[in-house]
C-alpha cells in the first residue's frame, strides 16, 4: 500500500511538472513575435510587392549616383534666378500719388511775398549756384487727385498723370514766367499710390510698402515691415509675381546677397513659419519627432541628432529612409514607370547600408526632407537573443515550479 501511494505521489508530481513546462512552452508557440518597433530588413525590402493608395512603392539603394539625382531634382533656382533684380521704379505720377513742390523767385521776390534767405543745400535741380536771397514757397504733401492733375497758386491746374516730375516742373515754370521773376521749380515724388509692395504672413505688421526710384530691395521690405516674428532658420520668405510663386529660406537670402533682389510694383512677400522635421523610429537612440532648419539637413546629421543607431538592437545594413518623392528626384528610367499616388508622388524607401564605410561620405550629401520617416531595423541576431532570453527564463521558472511542488 505505501508503494502504492510513493507512485502516485511520483506520477502526480511528474504531472505537475511536465503540465508546467507544457503551458510555458505553449505560451512561447503562441507569440507570434517578441516584440519589435517595425519590420525587420527583410521585410522592408518585401514591400516592393506592395502599393500606397494604388502607387508602387520602389525600394532605392542609398549610393553616391542616387544622392547626385535627388540633390539635382530638389534643386530650385533662387529669386535672383528665377525672378531677378526689378528695374528701377519709374518717375511717371500716378492718380493718388503725393507730391512735394518747392517753387524759388529770385530777388526781387514779388509773386510769392517778401524775401527769405535760401542756401545752395535748397537748390536742388535749381539753376542758381551760388546762396542768394529770394523766396522759397514750398506746398507739401500734394496729391494727385483723380482727374490725375494738381492745383498750383498762380499757375492752375497742372496735368500730372502720366508724367515724369521733371515735366510738370518745366509746365509750372512756364506757367509762372510771366508772373514771377526768374522762377525755379522742383517737384518731388513722396508717396506713390500704384508702387507699392505688399508683406503678409509672419512678420511684426502686415503692410503695403512705397517703393521709391531709389529701388527697395528684400530685405528692406521686411525691415519696412518690422522684420519677421519666427526664428530666422524656420522662416521661408515666398515672393509671389505676375502669377509666379518662388519660395527661398530666409537664412539662404540673408547668406547670399544676390538672392536680396529689388521688389517691383504689386510684389506680394510673405513670411512663412515652417517647422521642418522627421520622425525617427526603430532601433535608434531617440524615437522621436526631429525638428530642423528650413536650410535642410543631411542623413549624417539627422543620425547625429538622434544619438546614432543602437549597438545592441540595430542592423547596420538596415536604415531606411521613407519618402513620397518627387519623380524629378528619382532615375527617369524609374520615374517613368511608376505608378504614383493622387498628387502626383511616388512611395520610396531609401535604404543606407551603414556597414560600408563609403556610405558615410554619401550620407555626408543625402538630404533629409520634411516629414520623412527615418526607421532603423532590428538585427536578426536581436530577435534570437529575445528568444534565449524568454526561454531562459521560462526554464527557470520551470525549475523553481518543480522545486516547489513537494
């Protein structure tokens, strides 16, 4: 009968166990993964098979001549390129165009009223060289009224519409030559209400700026304007002209002084806040949301920004990068084939091969563009360590059962 008993008790016991270790060793069957932040290299470049909104995904290895492509397809021409320098505004008055005539007698001053001391400084375009006395008559701030004329004491009306100041001077003189003596004129464009450039967007005050003949180039404008709100490296000033839209970072105009062009007449400048960035996921060191400068910058820096690649986790041979891209970006040969998505892009996967030293030169050159996905795959060796690991563990667990059923 005690024989009886010690082998059941055995039986049961070994029951125990062997139900223990089964569970455990159902519970690892059933996992269909260990844990991963996105698919391993393999099953990247298995996307190739697979669309986005009906467009082919292409899968692109990172090289020296594939860098040159897409460095040349995002390559835009600067204001000075594609817009250049506005000829200098003209002189010709316009309706609602304010003037500022200054109209000398020489001595004896007897149209105007008595006479007052002049300098050469108040000449201007006057003939008399030398200080003198006479009278000055200025009349400020004179606008050109809708009929496009102006209305001078003793001379009438004057037809300014269409006219350079040094016409409607020449008409006064000639209107005043037999009334004054010697008369001298200078007429001066102040404001021009048809010369003007608007500012909008993120700068201190939305405005309508003159232009003078002096010729306002960009710059000036936004100062004009009470300069921009954003930071200068997330601002991208856009000048719209005639039906054309070009845009240029702020931080570029204010490097390169050719891209500060002269501004013509109906200009529309806007000031654009754009926070660049791409999203890092995988094995990296940030998972994150990147932001950067609307200049750009390249795969080598975005790496550094996120303190590199997981020497525990990553696989060197497995940094992605993915993209709707521009088809100019990308080989002809593959652009013209391409099914694209509703706007016009096609799904890329840019993948970087880190375990050849020469990559790092290319990445020294590959741009990273606004919302790109950086992701970084998992090592096949990572996931076998994850195996050993739950394994292990279990088998532990499995011994401290074992020694805990009596």
């Amino acid at each position: 009968m005690r024989t009886l008993e010690l082998r059941s008790y055995g039986a049961s016991r070994k029951f125990m166990r062997n139900a223990a270790t089964a569970a455990m060793l159902f519970a690892v069957a059933g996992c269909s993964s260990f844990g991963a932040s996105g698919p391993n290299t393999r099953g990247v470049r298995a996307a190739s098979s697979r669309t986005v909104d009906n467009a082919d995904i292409k899968i692109v290895e990172v090289t020296d001549a594939v860098t040159r492509q897409v460095l040349t397809g995002y390559r835009s021409d600067g204001f000075a390129d594609t817009l250049g320098d506005a000829p200098l505004p003209g002189t010709v008055i316009g309706r609602g165009d304010i003037l500022d005539i200054s109209i000398w007698e020489a001595p004896p001053a007897v149209l105007f009223g008595s006479s007052a001391s002049f300098s050469p400084s108040d000449s201007g375009s006057v003939l008399a060289a030398t200080a003198g006395l006479g009278q000055k008559t200025t009349i400020s701030e004179l606008m050109v009224d809708g009929a496009g004329t102006i209305r001078i004491p003793f001379a009438g009306t004057i037809p300014a519409l269409g006219r350079t100041p040094q016409e409607i001077e020449r008409e006064i003189i000639a209107r005043l030559r037999r009334k004054a003596h010697d008369p001298q004129v200078v007429v001066r464009l102040i404001r021009s209400a048809g010369e003007n450039v608007t500012v909008v967007g993120d700068v201190a005050t939305s405005t309508r700026v003159p232009l003078t003949p002096r010729g306002e180039r960009l710059l000036e404008i936004l100062a004009a304007a009470g300069g921009v709100k954003q930071p200068i490296g997330k601002t991208t000033i856009q000048i719209t002209r005639a039906g054309r839209v070009v845009s240029l970072p702020l931080e570029i105009i204010i490097r390169d002084p050719a891209q500060n062009i002269r501004l013509q007449a109906e200009d529309v400048v806007t000031a654009l806040y754009q926070p660049y960035s791409f999203t890092s996921l995988g094995a990296t060191g940030t998972n994150a949301e990147i932001p950067f400068e609307s200049t750009g910058i390249t795969l080598a820096q975005a790496l550094g920004r996120i303190g590199g690649l997981k020497d525990e986790r990553a696989d060197v041979r497995g940094v992605f990068v993915f993209r709707l891209e521009d088809p100019a970006a990308l080989n002809p040969a593959v652009s013209a084939t391409a099914r694209r998505t509703p706007d016009g892009r096609i799904p890329v996967i840019y993948r970087v091969d880190l375990s050849n030293p020469a990559t790092f030169f290319v990445a020294q050159s590959f741009p990273v563009r606004n919302k790109d996905v950086l992701y970084v795959s998992n090592a096949p060796l990572a996931d076998l360590q994850k195996f050993v690991s739950i394994v292990s563990s279990m088998a532990f667990s499995v011994i401290g059962i074992s020694n805990s059923i009596p």
